[in-house]
C-alpha cells in the first residue's frame, strides 16, 4: 500500500521549516554566547581586581598623583580578599648567610659616622664636609643658597636602596595590624617601617645594613625620598652645584657620575643578599653602571670597614669584575 502523503495545503513550507530552524539554533547560541559573555567579563574582572592589587611599586610611581590616591584606595579593599599565594608572591627570599649588622637605628648610623667615615667627613652625592656633630658645611660644596633650610644643615644616613621598596612586599609593612606587636600603647596600629622594626628580623637586618649607607645633606635626601635611580632629562631639579638631580615628576634621581658605580654595586648588594627583585631596565642600568665606573680606592676602603663591623663584604667591590 503506497505511503499516505500529506495533502499540499497542511505541510508548511520548506522555507518556513529552514527559518524555525535557523531561529532554534540562533537562540541556542545566543544563550551560548551570553554565558561566554558573562565567563570573560569575570575573568577580566578577576585580572584587574589581582593586577590592582599586586601593581608593582615602580609602576605606581609612574601614575599622577591623584591616580595613584585612587589605586591605593581600590588596593586598600581587594588587598584583603587575595589569598596570601597571591598576595606575598614576591616577599623578598634572603641568601643563607646575613651580615651582622647594628640592631637599632641610633646604633647603626653612629657606626657609620664613627667607624666608616670618621676620617672622610663627606657627602655622598654632593662632596659636603660636616663635622663631628654632623653638621653639614653647604659653603664648601657650592650649596650656600640652601642655608637657609633647616634639614640642609645637617647630615642623614640615606639608603641608597630605599627601605620602602624592600620593606613594601613583607606581610609587616602591608598588614601591621595582623600584629600584636605593632601596636602602641593606645591599641593603634603603628605605621608598616616601624612594625618591620620590631617583628622582621631580616627587615632589620637590611635596613641597617651599611653596606646601603650613605651620608647625605638632608635637604638631598628628602628630596631624593624613595624615587628609583635613571636619567631625568631636562626634568629634574638640582641644588646649587651639587650634580645630584631629581624629578619629583617622573619620581626619578639621577646621581652624579662619580656615584653611579657605587650604587650599581650597592643595588645589586641587596638584590642577591636580600632576595629583592628589581625590574629588567634597572638590571641592565646597574650593570651598565658597574662596567663604566669601576670602584676607587674610598670605595674598596669602605667595603672593608664595613666588612670589619658586619662580617659580610660586598662581593661586587671586593671581586670586582665588568658584568655581561
């Protein structure tokens, strides 16, 4: 018996068939397509909320200061939601062996003022003499338009590498309140320098490191704050004769030539000693640095001094040798 077909009038168009069809499997990716919708935008949100929260110092310094207001409020609220994998991913790891540096502040910079620089009564960066109170002497390095500034007149110990930038990635300077002991006697939180000061060692322990010390005119080392070492152009400002340039704009110091060596050797000290990362261009300044200004006789002079006092010399002075 031959198939029943259906009458003419009661099927309905092929093209009608084709379009439900198209329309079905529209709908169907469409659906797809929302959920791919939603995944990406929780991923790009995930990244950016990880990226503000981890944005490397040298990266916030480069953002106006109203922006970088603003990213260090977002961090002060996504901070708390990263896991601790995420959040202390790069906490500086130390080498074995630490020098034995001074334990207290006070301590550390009288060693430096009387056992390092008790016969060479001069700044770094601009060749200031002071004197045994450590009081700068500004006429005899071309800085007498400074006189009149309070903190120009005296002599402070500068980290060349600064305590912010290996202080910065430690559970104590990013969270003090976590710690019993960094509060004070009215219950407040004292501020994260201080909180490392009394419960990391090692912070301590790079902090009054002397091998990163250097007497400044104080006026110069406020100015120079916690800025990374590079070229200012035309943008820095300098102070009398003092070759010692800094731009508060691009958060940069350019040092006078006769330093550079110096503090090549000095960053690359606290890198290897410290565990302390530093970024790819400044790897390749400090090595540039290293090659093209060799260490005097000060500076092997003082690297043993030192050595005297912690037990530990800085390997790139005392075998000294050009970088690749």
């Amino acid at each position: 018996m031959p198939p029943r077909s259906t009458p003419a009038a009661a099927r309905k168009p092929r093209t009608v068939r084709k379009q439900r069809r198209a329309s079905v499997r529209k709908g169907r990716f469409r659906f797809l397509g929302g959920w791919r919708s939603l995944l990406l935008i929780g991923a790009i949100s995930a990244a950016s909320l990880l990226g503000i929260g981890h944005v490397p110092p040298w990266m916030l310094d480069l953002l106006p200061a109203e922006v970088r207001s603003g990213v260090r409020e977002v961090q002060a609220v996504v901070e708390p939601m990263l896991p601790d994998a995420v959040r202390y991913r790069y906490e500086p790891v130390p080498a074995e062996v630490l020098p034995t540096t001074p334990g207290s502040w006070s301590a550390t910079r009288r060693a430096l003022y009387e056992q390092v620089y008790f016969d060479r009564r001069e700044t770094f960066y601009c060749g200031c003499v002071f004197d045994g109170d450590n009081r700068v002497d500004l006429y005899s390095c071309g800085m007498s338009s400074l006189v009149t500034v309070n903190r120009a007149l005296r002599v402070e110990a500068e980290h060349v590498f600064p305590a912010s930038q290996f202080g910065n990635f430690r559970r104590c300077w990013r969270q003090p309140e976590r710690f019993d002991a960094c509060r004070d006697g009215s219950g407040n939180t004292v501020p994260g320098r201080e909180c490392c000061m009394r419960v990391d060692e090692t912070f301590v322990t790079a902090h009054n490191d002397l091998h990163n010390l250097y007497p400044a005119v104080g006026h110069v080392n406020a100015r120079r704050s916690n800025h990374n070492w590079g070229s200012v152009y035309f943008f820095g400002e300098r102070y009398g004769q003092c070759e010692m340039r800094v731009s508060p704009w691009l958060r940069r110091a350019e040092p006078p030539e006769e330093t550079r060596g110096a503090i090549a050797r000095t960053m690359l000290y606290m890198r290897d000693t410290y565990g302390i990362r530093l970024s790819p261009r400044d790897e390749r300044l400090y090595q540039a640095w290293n090659n093209q200004y060799p260490p005097d006789d000060w500076e092997r002079l003082r690297n043993r001094r030192i050595r005297a006092i912690q037990g530990v010399s800085n390997p790139y002075i005392e075998s000294y040798r050009k970088l690749p």
